[in-house]
C-alpha cells in the first residue's frame, strides 16, 4: 500500500518547499530515503543558528549503506610520570608543612624573641626559600633524563620503561558517500530526475549576495533511511554538508536516449561530511560530569 509523501515527510519535520520523488510510485515501496534540505542561518554572532527547511527528496535505498567511526588518539611514552606523581605529591605536602609551621612561627614571633630564638624564624624562611625552588629543579632534573635515556640505552643495551599508552585526542567528523542508479522508464521519469539533480547541484553550491560582494552558505542536508522500522536499525546522517556531486549519463556503460534527448540511464553519487561529531549520546549514552569538576556543574 502506498504512503502519502507528506506521511513519510512528516516523520522528520515537513519542510516548507517541494517535495520532490523519483519513481513515481515510490511510494508504494517498501523502504525509501529522504534528504532533507535546509538553510542555516544565524542573525546575532552569539547566538546559535537556525535551519530554516527548504525542500526534501525522496528516493530508492542507495546501492550501499555504510557507515563509519574514526577516533583519534596519539602515542604517548611516561617513563617518568609515576615518579613525577610521586615526587610532586611529597612536595605539595612538604611546602605545606613548611608553610603552616612558618605561619605558627609567625603567630607567636613575639613570644619566641623573648626567649632569645628569633633568629630560628629567619632561618626557617630561609630554608622555606630553598624547599620552593625543589620542584623546579625536579622538573629540569626529569627533562635532561629523557632526554639522555636514549644515549644510555645505546651504551648499556637497558632502557627505562617508557609505559607506552595512548592518549585520546578527539572525535572525527564522519563523512558519506551514496550513490544511485537510475533507468528512468519514460521521457517525463528522466526529466523529473534531471530536476532532482539539479536540485542537489545548486544546494551544494553558494550564491552571490549584495550585488557579488559576498557569497552565502550552501544548503545543508540530512539524510534518513525509511520503513519499516529500518530507523531504528540503520542510521541517516546528522546535518551535512555536499563536498561531491557526480552524475553520469550512461550509467549502463553507453550513452543511450529518449526522442526528446532526455538520457535513458543515470547515476548520482554524493559524497557527505556531518558539521557535528557523534557522541556516546547518539546511540544511548548519557552525559556525565567528573566528580569534584565544578565548572561542569
């Protein structure tokens, strides 16, 4: 039994254009996708867009629903972290010793000069002086040890353990690339498909505005995969830019045509980039603040 496009439309938010579809009877399918189309537009500099809905298209399932993740991380070597750990943690404690015992000292320096041993305090500071300088030394101490760890190994054949381990560095914007075949069955189907391309070629591409002065952004896109319940399975795409647009007319190997010259097969490829990256929250996951983190209160 067909569906109504603006049933299928509705799902995800009627937009305010043409709904354009090819075949004619695609929706008496079982499965379609849908290519949502839409401006992004932001008035005031601080404050977040708006997508304002231009157009949506439907069309078959594309030849391959793939998707991926990259993740990045980088290699990192700590040979000397545990003991840095270490040696910073006693620091702390002990210049907080020193401190909270020069500011007793201090408390009670009338006290002590009457019993002759004022000069303990000017000795305590001095020393407190000296402690304050240890980190720093530790530090350039660690440094001139990576740094000859390697000539040492050369000579010795041992090496300190470098605890190789990876640090993670961010998430990647995924890109799409979806492609068609087409053999339109008439002169009209072929025509209604060369408005459709034309639709995908001037959404991918800017216009001039105030009198060429400036450019705009082009539309973005969002593509989902309907019917079925195949949503809750296969997932569409966040919003998306159009990086690539290839259109071939003579899908089948050789250019053929109808009496009018309207091409006989076509394919479509595009290829995608999402403008937001995926997060654990997008398949399930929730967020979660780092106990003590106040500023992610």
């Amino acid at each position: 039994m067909g569906t109504a496009p603006q049933n299928v439309i509705g799902k995800l938010g009627n937009p305010k254009g043409a709904i354009m579809s090819y075949p004619g009877d695609i929706y008496n399918t079982p499965y379609v996708s849908v290519l949502r189309f839409s401006r992004y537009s932001r008035e005031i500099a601080y404050k977040s867009g708006e997508q304002t809905p231009e157009a949506a298209i439907v069309l078959p399932l594309p030849k391959q629903l793939a998707e991926a993740q990259s993740i990045s991380h980088s290699d990192f070597e700590s040979p000397y972290i545990g003991s840095f750990l270490s040696a910073a943690s006693s620091l702390k404690q002990g210049n907080d010793l020193l401190q909270n015992s020069l500011q007793m000292l201090s408390d009670n320096m009338s006290v002590l000069a009457n019993k002759g041993i004022g000069k303990i305090g000017s000795k305590l500071a001095e020393y407190g002086a000296q402690f304050d300088n240890l980190a720093g030394r530790f530090l350039t101490n660690a440094s001139a040890d990576l740094a000859n760890a390697g000539e040492r190994g050369a000579f010795t054949g041992v090496i300190t353990n470098p605890h190789a381990t990876v640090l993670f560095t961010g998430v990647e914007l995924r890109g799409f690339q979806y492609s068609w075949d087409f053999s339109p069955r008439s002169s009209s189907d072929s025509r209604a498909l060369s408005e459709i391309f034309n639709y995908i070629r001037r959404a991918a591409l800017p216009n001039y505005i105030f009198g060429k002065i400036a450019m705009d952004y082009p539309l973005e896109v969002q593509v989902d995969f309907l019917g079925n319940g195949i949503e809750k399975f296969v997932f569409g795409t966040k919003r998306t830019v159009i990086t690539d647009v290839q259109i071939n007319y003579a899908a089948e190997g050789h250019p053929t045509f109808y009496r009018d010259g309207a091409p006989t097969s076509m394919s479509l490829t595009i290829t995608l980039k999402e403008v937001a990256i995926r997060t654990a929250e997008d398949y399930g996951g929730s967020s979660r603040t780092i106990p003590g983190n106040e500023l992610a209160q």
